[in-house]
C-alpha cells in the first residue's frame, strides 16, 4: 500500500477545492473510488470530486509535491488498474454541454455521450458516440472513439477541435493543432496518459435518423448466420458499420425471454445513408436464418444506443480482446469450436466488429490511436461472480490463442481493459507518447495503467 499523506495533510487540498475530497473512511467514498466494473477492486488514497478546472490543477500539484499517482474516472468505465494509493479525480461534475447550432459541441469531462446526444438532436445534428451513449465523451474520445458509425465517418478523436488538459506539471493548457500540436497528436488516442481532460470541443455530424438496429438468430442458426456475416460484411460500403455478437444473456430483469439463458447471435447494423439501400444491403443477413426479433429500420441517431443495448448497470466481468486481420471461413470455424454453441463457453458476450472504411484512413491531423489497418476486433465479456473470473478470463486467452491464426497484433485503447498499455500502439508512437509523458509530467504521476517509465 501507497503511504502517501497522513489524513491531516489532504485538508490542505481539501480546503483548496470547490468541489469535494473524499478519504476511506468518508460517506461517498467508495461511490466514486468503485469502477463500472465492479471485479476490480479500488483502494485510492482519497477521491477529489472536482467542481471546476482550478480544482483539477490543485489536484494534480498536490499530486506532484506529496508523489501521488494520479488517475481520473467519469462514469468508472475503463478501469486501468487497482488505484492503489493514487489521488484519484471524479470528474462528474465538470458537466458543462454547450451544442451550437453551427455543428459542434464543448463538453466539460463528465458528460456523458447520451447527454449530447439529447442535446444535439434538437438541431438535427450528431456526436460521433460509441455503442454504449453512459461513457463520458472525453475518456472515450481519449482512447480514439470507435463506434458504431466508425466505418462511415472514422474515429470521434478526428473530430476534436480542442482539449482543456492539465498535464502533469501543473498547468492547465488549451490544446489545439495550432497551439500545442504535439499534445494534440497524443491526448486522441493517448488514453489519459498526458493529462486531465477538462473539457473537450468537438465537430458534430449532420444526422437525424439512421438505418439500424440489430437481427437476433437462435441458436440452431448461429453458424449459418456467422459464416454468412464473414462472407457479406467485406463487400459492405463505407455508409455500413456492422458487428456480430454471440451472446448467453442470463435471465434477468430487462432481458427478452427470447433471449434470456440462451445461446443468440445478434447481427448489429447501422446505415447512414438512403434507408432503401441499408435495407437492400442487410437482405443476404435477414435471409441467413429465421430471426427471433428484426429490430432494423428507420431510428433517430439519439437512440444509436438500442443498436448494442450495452448493459447500463454496473457489474462483476472479464473483458479480453484482440486485433483480426481477417475473419474468413476457417476463421468463423475455429471461433465456433471454441466459443459457439455446445462448447460450454463461459463468454456472455463474444463480439467481432468490423472495421476499415473511413476508420482505415489516416485523418488529415495525425494522432496516436494505433491500428487503424486491422480488419476486425474480437472482444469477450464474461460477467459473473468475481470468484469465478479468473477461469473465465482463462477461457477467452484460449480462445485468443486458437484465433491466432488471424491475429492482427495488439488492441485498441477502449477495448483493450487491463491489458497492458503498451499493446495499444507501435514502438514508434509509444516512444513518442512515452517523449512527450516525460516532457510534460516529469513526475510521471500517470503512471498508472499508463506510459512505462523508461
């Protein structure tokens, strides 16, 4: 354990702060220091809910002059390591959402994407959101942003036109291209490494509706309709996102009886283009099997969030995922023998998303999100008792290894979970983020989870 200040000597920082700091033995402390991922278990030093940017900078400073590891949580998810002594930032009430009707959005650090989401449909118009809207729009544009329209319009950090971040020695800096244009490479994509995100400018799309949703398959139809999947997504156009999801949903409240302890495939699907054509393209899918519910058509871009129904509700998982360069037949074969139905997988959720299209080109700003060539992502969620996660986890790194075949190499940062930093980017941009850590937090106070110390 982190010895760090003696409690007497947080009041000094809890004095400076219009917002709030919480130590263990305080009501509200456990709220905010616990992960979305309730399996891992926090033990931060104490928890400054900051009220404003000020209060990040004195965070972090008294951070630096009592050599305290910094971490930063909004809505818990992402959860990077045990916290284990660190002086840990909520950043919830930094709740700022201003949308211009011109396009674009400013977001301080704890708004969340169904937020924007809400206010941007006002003016016809939409934020580039992952599939699941309850994740802060900073954490998830730090870690590049890629979401259920990636294949159409690319990554949400090729939108950013700002960052407020302080950085680890003490300042708070407006970061643009122009401005600090070497912070602005590595804060899209760099995942927290160099700073606090304080709030975030970003470009919003011309959107209103979408074609989407998702085509649940029953069991007998899992492999018919996966291999179908691999065959037709290659030939999709760039106006087409799309991922495959078998899932074992347990029988709980929320979750469809058509659904609930069996063994599903759902073809998730957004089009953002004529709703002819992305009903035209999905036909081969809706004829691979007999769907148990067709939840495609016409949806306002707000409800984007019904495409993945991610769980809302914070609970005990596993996450594992690895890079494809490929997902052809044989491939399709090998992940059934490992995960599909009758194999006894104790994967609630096992997920290929395709990528390339406007994901796959290098935006007209560079940055540090990594990877951007692979053809899919494989990711596997196993929810349980935390006792029974270890042999689960065990359970997806088998799987991982016989798809090795098709291994791309690596992850991306917000699929990555606690896999090691390093796996999210090259050698050239991890020495370069690792550069630019020590240039600008000399101390090296977000080292948790974070840039390895060289």
């Amino acid at each position: 354990m982190h010895s760090g200040p003696t409690p007497a000597r947080f009041d000094a920082l809890r004095r400076g702060l219009a917002g709030t700091l919480y130590e263990p033995a305080d009501d509200g402390y456990a709220a905010l220091a616990t992960p979305w991922n309730v399996a891992v278990a926090t033990s931060p030093a104490a928890v400054a809910e900051v009220a404003t940017a000020q209060d990040v900078v004195a965070a972090v400073r008294f951070a630096a002059d009592h050599d305290l590891p910094v971490a930063v949580q909004a809505t818990g998810h992402g959860i990077a390591s045990d916290l284990d002594g660190a002086l840990l930032i909520h950043t919830r009430r930094l709740d700022e959402c201003t949308i211009s009707p011109e396009g674009w959005a400013r977001t301080g650090a704890g708004v969340t994407w169904r937020t924007v989401l809400a206010a941007s449909a006002t003016h016809g118009l939409a934020g580039l959101c992952g599939s699941a809207p309850d994740v802060s729009v900073a954490g998830y544009t730090s870690g590049g942003g890629i979401g259920p329209l990636a294949r159409t319009y690319g990554a949400a950090s090729d939108r950013v036109r700002s960052f407020d971040l302080v950085t680890g020695d003490g300042l708070l800096r407006h970061v643009t291209a122009e401005t600090e244009p070497d912070l602005f490479w590595g804060v899209r994509g760099g995942k927290g490494s160099l700073g606090v995100i304080t709030a975030v400018e970003f470009d919003l799309l011309d959107l209103a509706e979408v074609y989407a949703g998702a085509l649940i398959f029953g069991t007998d139809d899992v492999a018919a309709v996966s291999e179908a999947w691999a065959q037709w997504c290659p030939g999709l156009p760039a106006e087409a996102t799309t991922s495959l999801a078998w899932m074992q949903l347990p029988p709980l409240p929320g979750v469809p009886e058509a659904l609930a302890g069996k063994f599903t495939a759902a073809v998730r699907y957004v089009y953002a283009g004529n709703h002819d054509d992305g009903a035209r393209w999905l036909a081969p899918l809706r004829a691979a099997g007999a769907p148990l519910m067709d939840l495609v058509g016409p949806m306002p871009y707000a409800m984007i969030g019904m495409v993945h129904a991610d769980p809302e509700d914070p609970m005990p998982a596993a996450e594992t995922s690895a890079l494809l360069a490929g997902f052809p037949a044989a491939a399709v074969g090998t992940l059934l023998d490992a995960a599909g139905p009758g194999t006894g997988s104790p994967q609630t959720i096992v997920e290929i998303r395709q990528f390339g299209g406007a994901l796959g080109a290098e935006p007209a700003i560079p940055s540090a999100l990594c990877h951007r060539d692979a053809a899919f992502n494989l990711y596997m969620v196993a929810a349980g008792a935390p006792p029974d996660l270890p042999a689960k986890a065990g359970h997806a790194v088998g799987v991982n290894a016989a798809m090795e075949p098709w291994s791309f190499g690596g992850t991306v940062p917000n699929f990555a979970g606690r896999a090691p930093f390093a796996s999210s980017y090259t050698s050239g941009t991890l020495d370069r983020l690792t550069a630019l850590a020590s240039r600008y937090d000399p101390q090296h106070l977000f080292r948790l989870g974070q840039v390895p110390v060289r």
